[in-house]
C-alpha cells in the first residue's frame, strides 16, 4: 500500500511514472508523453523539466516536426548514475560498474576466500570498488547490489545460516559496505541474482522464469509474475537437496545427511567421481566441460546422465511453478547440448503436457556474467521505481 | 506501470488509496488519517466526503475528542456492495453471496454434472444467483468470482484444456455470465480460489503459503509475496502427476500415461482402492474418512502412507518455493491428524533444514468453504484496489 503526497510546495507529482515510458529507450516529444498519458501539457512540461534539472533524461539529437514546428525529442539519459555490481562466489569475487541502462562500464575478477569471513571479504569489495569508481568518469553512485554464495533476508541484507560462509550468519552486509559508501546496498542470493540478470538482459518478456546454476552446486532463481520469489525465509530455489525419483538414488549419501540428493547425484564434483571411477582425471568443472567439448565418451554420458537427473527434478518444477522458459545457466551449461538434452528428455517426458506446451529449456546467454548482471537490475529496478526517482527529483531541485 | 492522471475536473485523487488505510477495520478520525498520510487536511476532507458520497465508509457510531471538539470517526463499510462467489465442483456447485468484507450472507449447494458443458452449468449459476440477489437487501453487485475445476487463463477467464471438462476449453465465462450480470466477472482455478480463501480468511500475516488439496484428485495453489502465482498457462501448483520419489511408486500406472503420479498413489480413490483391496467397503472419500473417524486400522495406515507420498513431493516443494506454511485442505483433511503426521514425517526429514525452521504444516479451517470465500476475496482484491476505487468513487459522483 502506498499512501504518499501527491502534491506539495517542491514535489513534481507524478515525474517518477513520467519516466518510467521514457525507461523503454524510445525518445519522445512533450506532445507524444502528452498524449501517451492523457496528462495535461503543462504538467508533461513541469515533469520533464524536473526529471531534465535531475539529469535522469537528455535532450537527444534531431527534433521531431509537430504541425510545422521543430519540437525537442526526450531521451532516457542511462550515463546520469552508475550502479557497483557485486558478485561472490566461493574462491573469487567479480566486481563490476554498470551503467543504469544495466551495461557494463567496468570489470574486474579477484580471487579471495568467501571463507576469510565478512569483514576481511567486504574490505576487499570496498577497496576494489573505490578504485574503479576513481577511475570511472562518472562520480554519481546510484547503489551498490550485492550477491553471496548463500541464502539471504533481502529486507535486511544478512546472510541467513549460509553453509559454505563460516562468520557471515547474520552479518550486517549493507551496514558494514555503509562505512564506506554513503547509497542504497541491496543484498540477494548468488542464483537469484543470476536469474534476474538472465532474465532482465535476455527474456525480460517471459514473466516466469525458472533459471537453473548447475555447477559445484546445484541452484536456482524462480522468476514469477516478472519478479523474483524468494520465499519467506530467502531460501527459494534451493534445489540441491531435493530427493532424485530414481532406482538407485537411495544409495547416494550427500554431505547434507540425506540420500539421493540432486546434487550428490548430479552436481559438478559427482560427475568428476564418476569420471575419475571411470579412469579418467576429471578434478574440476572446466575438465568436465573440456572432456565433454573434446568428445569424451564417458564424459558426454555422464553430463548428459546429470542432465537426466537434473530434469527429473525440473518436471516437477515445471509442473509446480509453470514457467514459460527454463534457463540453464552455471560453468555445466557450458557443456551445452549434451547437458540440455538429457534436461529436456525428462521434463517433457514427466511434466503435465499443459505446462509444457509452450515451454522452452535453453542455456544461458549471459553466461559468468549473469550475476554482476543480476546484481545491477536488482538495483536499478530499485532506484528507478517510480517513488524512489520522485524522491531523487525532489533531492536534486534542493 | 500505472501512468494515470492524478487530478482532473470531477477526480478525487487518492481516495482510493485512502481508503486502503480503512480496510484494516479500524474507525478514525479526520485528524487521524491526515496525521497518518501526511496529507493536508483539506485533502483528507475531500476524499473521506467522496468515500461517504460513494457509500465505500461511514461515520460509526461515537466521537473522538480531539483538542476539546468531538470528531467523527470513519470505517470501512463492508454492507455497501455484494459479491457473488462460485465454485463449480465436478458434481455439486456452490453459490454465495457476501459482503466486501468475505463475510458469507447466504449460500447454496447444488447438485449437477460440470461435464453438461459451459452453457448448461453457467446457466444454472446465474438462476440460483439471480435468487440469490433478488432475496437479498442489497441490490448493489460489485462483482462475480468464479472457480472451476481446472486451468484457467486469468486475464480472459478462459479454461485451457480442462481434462474433466469436455466443452470448456477455451469458453469465455465471462462473456456468458456477463449477458446477465453486468458487473466485473473473474474467473480462477478452484484450487487457486482455495488457496486465496483459505490464505485471506486464516493467515493473511503470511506472505508465502501452500495450499494442498487432497480429494479425488491433488493439486495446490500458491501464494509468493502475498499473492496467487498462477504461472505462465494458469497450470502452477498442478501436483497430481508429480512422480513420487518411491522404490514401488515405478509400478503404479496413472491416467495420464504416466507412472508413479501423486495422484495415482495418494489421492482418494488409490486409498479406497488399497482398503477394497485389503477387503473394506470404501467407495468413496466420505467413506474413506468415516473409515479412519472410526478407528479402522487399515484405512488409518492408508491414509498416513498417503501422507508420506504427498509429504515427499511437498517437501521437494518446501525446498523450491520456501513457504512459511502449508495448508492442506479438500475432502481428505478431514482424516486429520493421521494425514498431517505422514506429511510432516517426510517433509522434515527431506526438506532443507532452513526452509523447515519456520514451517508450519496445518489443515485447512475454512474447510468446504474455502472455494466460495476465494472467490468472493479474488473479487473483493480486484473492485477495492485504489484505483479500482478511484473510479467508483468518480462514477458515483456522476
């Protein structure tokens, strides 16, 4: 519910909808805003000189003619702000500038251990990113987006219980990154991240989403009515304990306690087992994903194997949440075709035939950059909502 | 992306989103709600006198004292408009009407086939609501919710290949019912409406909630962030054909051509079909639940093992959607505890601890009511919205 003033001595009632059209890339006149809202022309003149003054839109080359006369053309201005994107993982964090239009300005991967604690991690992630936003031409911080490895209170930004991140339990992510940086720190999940990175960058038209990382672990990001469902606790998604439906799955002990687990079953380090048992050397993801580009037999069986498993979980996905598009993203998408073969084999076999009638199961397009990607929308969809850009318009005339 | 006007001639800006402020029930002053929006108290007298006009809140009985003067005080008034709420079951529909507060004024069941066809069935439905209306006070009908025994297309109120309903695929509801009733006329699967009953009525503080329904059939509804995920085709929470992860479930043919369904295993007539084969009498879901009501050992086992199969596919669905509750409910909650302690059983043991930390697993209180009440709440969300408000208030001026 929102109960806001709609009118008031600086306001500029309504700026933050106004700009929301202008957010689809389109430039477009006073007249054509006038006629696209059904709002007053003086009022589209008050908005847009506000939403000009806070540099959020721009003038843009070539002038529309309107009945005879030369009128301005106005454009959504994406470099007014830039966005710190954030991504950890296990043994490496990327940390990235993005502009608010979501495209990436600055990159950088280091390596580090998620391990060394919240504190040792977070100063890391400070350093890194002050250095590259002093050599950023633009000053103006918009937000900074966050993703950890584990399950997160996206109100408050604290991990909660994470497995693999001893001393991050309840840590104060936004509030320790808020010594340094004075702006709005949003804090999410690594996979939820990477599904509305997918998502926003490459199927923004599908309203439910179903995005899969299938890597050391197995996890995923659930897209529903166009946004992220993260469940009442953070933990959404988290399929890497979720019990195989096959003869021998019982027989698999998982480091969580239980058996048949997917990704005892199916995740990276059970395939390398696999392999290795097999005589092969297979320790790391990348060797399952060169043995597989390489032609390797047992490694094509294996992965494809796991995509079997995998899918035998998604149907039931599938049947549950009815997504229109599943996105297979993780370092095991990389081995493609094999992997999503064996994927699809099941889901289409088990799912209800009305869920899948239009579904589609597709590898990843954003790839490694999914998260970084997913972190810079999870703030831009923030701090261009339509109260937050009234708040900012009303910052910027004082 | 709501870009709509904030002002205008005969408009009262934001008296819609006032009176989302009244909905919690409690009376207050001018003073009040202008202490608690903010707004200018010449604003608040504008919109609580559209509000009054419209017959949307009333003055209730007894005076504030606010700085010597006495005030009136305002609330939400429920008596003002009546909803319609339908549930069409295979065998039986349900009519009722209530007031936009969810409360029941009056309601019938009758008996007829739904496989008679759309126009046979919705027929019947607009005689008995038409009684319905006619024996009633109040005259004014702020909409109709409907619930049918299949997937729907919300945004058209269509069915999509509804297996038990031959005629409905593609039937525009709607449109038939709207010949006699000219109001607002939703349309949703039963289970969905189950699901917003049972949520609205019982655990409207939980955002994330599970409703199971277990009958002659199984299917769920889901509510993420406070509201239905009905999925990409309406399908979501379609359990039944779920493979149950079982070294026995394998043998065990659906329907659907599948096997090991849930619902081939655990739902009413497999359970009845196990005690007809251990030599009882049940044919039917009544039959079943007098059976376990009655302390008859075989049907108590029956009834927990069919606990434990639902429990393992909830607790795959624990792990992916993280609710804070789950509530079963159809004919078969009846048999209780017995039930519930199968579910639980399986869904804490297979499920992430962090999603089980808070969960809570219950049946239903609404019981047979829970159709008609999400019905009436579907509606009731959709006609109160404040800009659903905003234009009632404005026609009513006219």
């Amino acid at each position: 519910m929102s109960v806001v003033p709609t009118s008031g001595p600086a306001a500029a009632p309504g700026a933050g909808d106004l700009f929301q059209l202008l957010r689809d890339g389109q430039p477009r006149t006073r007249a054509e805003l006038a006629q696209v809202t059904g709002l007053a022309r003086s009022t589209i003149t008050q908005r847009v000189d506000a939403l000009l003054a806070a540099g959020l839109i721009a003038p843009i080359g070539g002038t529309a003619r309107t009945g005879g006369r030369p009128a301005a053309r106005f454009a959504w201005n994406t470099a007014s702000r830039v966005v710190l994107a954030v991504d950890l993982g296990a043994t490496h964090m990327s940390v990235a500038l993005t502009d608010l239009g979501g495209s990436v300005l600055a990159e950088t991967t280091v390596g580090m251990s998620i391990a060394d604690g919240p504190v040792a991690v977070l100063d890391r992630v400070a350093v890194a990113a002050s250095e590259m936003l002093e050599e950023a031409d633009q000053p103006e911080l918009a937000g900074i987006g966050v993703g950890i490895p584990g399950p997160v209170e996206h109100a408050t930004g604290k991990p909660t219980n994470p497995p693999i991140m001893p001393g991050w339990d309840a840590f104060d992510v936004p509030g320790h990154l808020g010594k340094t940086f004075d702006t709005t720190i949003l804090v999410d999940n690594d996979v939820n991240l990477m599904a509305l990175g997918e998502h926003s960058r490459q199927w923004s038209s599908h309203e439910h989403v179903l995005f899969v990382k299938v890597a050391t672990g197995i996890g995923s990001g659930i897209i529903a009515d166009g946004s992220l469902d993260r469940g009442a606790q953070g933990s959404a998604g988290d399929l890497g304990h979720v019990r195989v439906a096959s003869t021998t799955a019982e027989e698999i002990v998982c480091r969580c306690g239980n058996t048949g687990c997917l990704e005892a079953i199916a995740a990276g380090p059970a395939i390398a087992a696999r392999l290795r048992d097999a005589g092969g050397t297979a320790e790391t993801l990348q060797d399952i994903v060169d043995a597989v580009r390489g032609g390797d037999v047992a490694a094509v069986h294996a992965v494809r194997q796991a995509g079997r498993d995998i899918g035998s979980v998604l149907a039931t996905c599938v049947s549950l949440l009815n997504p229109s598009i599943i996105v297979l993203g993780g370092k095991l998408a990389e081995a493609g075709e094999f992997l999503l073969a064996g994927v699809r084999e099941v889901v289409y076999q088990r799912s209800l035939p009305l869920a899948t009638t239009g579904l589609q199961i597709v590898t990843s397009k954003t790839g490694i950059e999914a998260g970084v990607l997913g972190a810079s929308a999870m703030v831009i969809d923030s701090v261009l909502a339509p109260e937050a850009v009234d708040a900012y318009v009303q910052r910027s005339r004082t």
